[in-house]
C-alpha cells in the first residue's frame, strides 16, 4: 500500500469505505476501496464475488478493477478513479437534466448491462451511488452482490437496495434473472427526470404498495406469475389504478415515457432486454459500436449522444420532447429475450425494518409457515450476508425515520401504503406485516454518501 498516497474519502458503503488516492510510480489517481472485515488468507479474497465477477469483465461502461491487494489481513480493491456518483449529481442539482444528458447516461449503462448480462454475470443492486460518472463517461460499480448463473443456490444473502428492487424480488420468488437489473435501470431513469424517486418505499409493504400507486395493481394478464406469487404468501396486492408516468415525470419525452414504462413491468418477461432497451426509440439518435469495435479514444472521449451530434441534442433537446418520430418499435426487435436466469433455490431472505415490524411480528405468531431467513445484523464485521447501507436495506427504516436534510428530494409525493391485507401469513418479512412507516410529505433526507 506504500505504493499509493491516500488523499481523502470519498465514499463509505456497506463492506468498505472508498479512498481517492495517488500511485506515487506512476502519478495515476485511483479509488482505493478498503473492505471493512478482515481477511485472514488469499484464498477468501480470490473468491469474493465482487473479485470474481469484476475480474472478468472490462468493458468502457464498467468501473475497472486494477489491482486487489491484502496487506495485514486488510483488503484492499484499486479501482479506476471516478468524480462522482449518480446520486450525488442528483443530489447537487438545482435544475432537471436535459433529455440528452439522461439519454447518453442510460445508453453507456445498457451497454455495460448488456455486457454484463450477456457474460452471465447479472448486478442486482443497481442505484444511482452505483453509477459512477467522470465527465461524460458513466460507469456501473459495485460488484459486492453481482450473481453468476453458473453459481448455486442455496443463497442467502440480501439481494439490492429497496427503492430499485424488483418485484419478484420483493415477492420471494425463488427465481429471478437479469430482468431485476432492466427494473432497477426504470426506476433510476425515471429519478433522473424528477431528481425524485420513482418507488421511495419504506419497508417492503410501502415499496410495493407505491409500485402499484405508479403502475397498477397487476392483473392477472399482466403478471401471472406474480399473482401466483402472491398467493404463495398468502399478499394481496392493494387495489390500485396507478398514475400515469407522464404526470410523474413531466419533463420525460414520449419515448422516455413507454421506455420507463416498459423497464418498469411488472412481468419480469415483458421488460426489454438491455440490448433491447438499447434498440429503444429513445436511444434512436445514439450510436451504439460495440466495444470490441471501439478505439479508445472513442470509448473515453466520445460517448454516445456527445460530440457535435450530442451537442446538437443537447441545444435541442427540449423542443424534441414527444416529437420525435419513432424510427423503430420494440416489437420489431427481433432478438428473443434473453434475460440470464437465476434459480435461488431457496426462500428470499426477507429483512426486518423496523421494531414495529418486529412488535407485529410477535403479535402475528400464529402462522403456520416456516420462518424464514433473516439477515444478520448489519455492520456484522465478519458476515457478507448483510443488509446494504442507507436507502438500503434491512433497517433502513429506522434509518430513514432518523435521516435529515440534505438532498433536497422529496420522495413521497405517493401515498403511504396502508396497512397490508396480510392474511395468514407471517413471516419475518415487513411486507407482510401489516405495518408501513413512510416517509412523510415534505420530508428530505440524505443518504450515505460522503464527499
Ligand atoms: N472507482 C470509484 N471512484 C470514485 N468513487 C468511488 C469508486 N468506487 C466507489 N466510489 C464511491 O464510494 C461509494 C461506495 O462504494 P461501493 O458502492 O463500492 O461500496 P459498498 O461498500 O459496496 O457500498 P454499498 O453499501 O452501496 O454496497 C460509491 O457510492 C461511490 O461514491
């Protein structure tokens, strides 16, 4: 670690705090991730996920991972330097982005995800703290909780941050794939229109329960599999109609809109594929060349939608909004889906929120069915099948109740879920107990971010 000179913090998230630091060889800054539990043998760090899976992949779109080092039984993580997340530019920002500026992000993050996805590899906690941007350049990071479809089940551990979870994921299905990353990219689309987020829930209960005051309540049509799911856990879905997009994000142009508006499906098989999402009317003035195409030069200086055509976007952007004809529809796509399938095997670990949860929890005692698995605390130093930080995760509402100030969002312009028709099931899950804290109206709050 002599090599490098520590310069500051730049972020602390659940397994490592992020330092920004200088290689004093070679003059390079880098961020130097610093895993927060020990690591006793070379062996435990080869097979971390985010090693294995970060290991494997290079592509413009993904933060590279450059060096892994143990010293003293710490970890260390080198990782290519970028100026900031996603959510601190939200946070920062005292006007929308323009539609151009959006566009390019997402187009750079669909090819890093149909990178990704195509590898095998799937993120399953995207958030806008997980996308890095330097300049123009986006980048997807955070590897920690990155699955392989070859891997097998039983797994265990908590699986992404709330507000960008899908809902077979919050449903327990015991199968989930690709498709949660295209979910998740809905929800972070749609913030970066409003600089609110799209499904700002609670606790599990709420974050269904504002899914369905966005999008519907599911019908039998639109997700079988999700009714069955439902049943399964003995939830009834509130009866909602839903609010149209365009009134959420009013600033989104139509084609925005069916794009958000298909990502966010409740059907883990209707969303686009990330090379599907990429073929979107929405993307129709982006170039996509394949990164084994590309120079250099091209990947980290000219992203897509910027140069002279970007600019040209940019001066424009706003008197396209709506107007643009659509050169292509997504039912002319004719690649199959090919969401990468991930059979968990066993129950989704459900996690406790709140000490109300857990109160119904012991005065909801007569159920019949198994308990299920329930994470480790957080902050456990030793454990990896912990909850995520703040927006996260398994205590987050504790954490949310007590969070103050700061970005300037306000999330919860929905209204809160009221108490969940639980019906017999009780589980250890706050989705089924009957109990939803939301945030309330007007209420800003801050994230973990540092820097
Ligand atoms: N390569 C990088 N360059 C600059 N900043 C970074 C880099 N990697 C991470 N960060 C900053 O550190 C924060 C936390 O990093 P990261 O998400 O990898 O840690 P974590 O412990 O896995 O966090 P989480 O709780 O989200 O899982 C990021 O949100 C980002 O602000």
């Amino acid at each position: 670690m002599e090599r490098y000179k520590i310069i500051k913090e730049v972020g602390d998230g659940t397994f490592g705090s992020v330092w920004r630091a200088i290689n004093k060889q070679t003059g390079e800054v880098v961020a130097i991730k610093k895993m927060k539990r020990k690591y006793y043998s070379w062996e435990e760090c080869i097979n971390l996920r985010e090693v294995k899976s970060l290991r494997k992949m290079n592509h413009p779109n993904i933060v590279k991972l450059k060096e892994v080092i143990r010293e003293h039984d710490i970890l260390y993580f080198v990782f290519e330097y970028m100026e900031c997340n996603l959510y601190q530019l939200m946070k920062d920002r005292g006007k929308l982005f323009s539609e151009a500026e959006i566009r390019n992000w997402c187009f750079q993050v669909f090819q890093g995800l149909a990178y990704m996805h195509q590898r095998g590899y799937f993120h399953r906690d995207l958030k806008p703290e997980n996308l890095l941007v330097s300049k123009d350049i986006i980048k997807i990071a955070d590897f920690g909780l990155a699955r392989e479809i070859s891997s097998q089940p039983p797994y265990t551990e908590y699986v992404s941050t709330r507000w960008y979870r899908a809902p077979e994921v919050l449903l327990q299905s015991p199968t989930y794939n690709s498709a949660v990353d295209m979910w998740a990219m809905g929800a972070i689309m749609a913030e970066l229109f409003s600089l609110c987020p799209l499904f700002p829930g609670s606790s599990e209960a709420d974050e269904i329960y504002k899914i369905c005051s966005v999008i519907g309540t599911p019908t039998e049509n639109e997700w079988a599999g999700g009714l069955k799911l439902a049943r399964a856990i003995n939830y009834q879905f509130p009866q909602l109609t839903g609010t149209h997009l365009s009134t959420l994000i009013p600033s989104a142009s139509e084609d925005a809109i069916t794009l958000v508006t298909s990502l966010c499906s409740w059907d883990p098989c209707k969303r686009p594929t990330a090379l599907e999402a990429l073929q979107h009317p929405f993307f129709q003035s982006c170039f996509y060349i394949p990164p084994s195409l590309r120079s250099k030069t091209t990947v980290t200086r000219t992203p897509p939608s910027v140069g002279t055509r970007g600019a040209l976007e940019q001066k424009y952007a706003r008197r396209y909004c709506g107007t643009q004809p659509n050169l292509k529809s997504m039912s002319n796509i004719s690649s199959a889906k090919s969401h990468v399938t991930l059979s968990t095997g066993v129950q989704r670990k459900l996690e406790m929120n709140n000490q109300d949860a857990i109160k119904n929890d012991k005065s909801l005692k007569s159920s019949t069915k198994q308990p299920r698995y329930r994470p480790p605390a957080r902050n456990s130093p030793t454990s990896v099948n912990i909850g995520k930080t703040a927006r996260g995760v398994s205590d987050t509402t504790e954490k949310m109740a007590n969070m103050t100030v700061g970005s300037g969002r306000l999330p919860a312009r929905q209204p809160l879920a009221p108490p969940m028709k639980a019906g017999g099931w009780h589980g250890q899950s706050d989705l089924f107990l009957g109990r939803s804290q939301g945030i309330q109206p007007g209420r800003t709050y801050s994230r973990k971010v540092v820097g």
